[in-house]
C-alpha cells in the first residue's frame, strides 16, 4: 500500500478545506433568503376594505354567511334531497 507524502497530505486537507468552507457559506446564504423571505410575508397582510373603510376586525369575527354578505355574496352550494 503506497504511503502518501506530506505535500499530498496537504493538498488533500486544503481541498477539504475548501469544501467545508463552500458548503458554510452555501447553508449561510440560503439561510438568510429563508429569513428574508420569511420577514417580508411577515409584514405583508392582506387588507379588506369595504366602501374604502378596513373590516378586518369584522372579518375575523365573521362567520360563513356574514363573509358571503361583506363579500357581496356567494354562491349556494347545491345541497342534496
């Protein structure tokens, strides 16, 4: 079995190296896109406005049908006989 030299020992341990590196840098990027991204949608909501004036409040406290009617209407499900 050939026994590797110091310089291969090197050279093996510096591509490994590089290899760690880039992968640390590839988790750290990724992970603050995730945080980016996650931040934004955080801050983004979507607001209901009915004559111009919000009803968010009264949209989370609406049932099904008090939606239907903020909404101005929807269509009934066919119900079966």
């Amino acid at each position: 079995m050939p026994v590797l030299s110091i310089g291969a020992w090197l050279r093996i341990g510096a591509a490994l190296a590089v290899l760690a590196v880039l992968g640390w840098s590839h988790v750290a990027a990724y992970r603050a896109g995730k945080n980016a991204v996650l931040d934004r949608l955080k801050d983004d909501r979507i607001t209901i406005l009915k004559d111009g004036r919000r009803i968010d409040e009264e949209v989370l406290r609406a049932d099904d049908s008090a939606l239907c009617g903020m909404l101005g209407g929807c269509l009934q499900d066919d119900e079966p006989d």
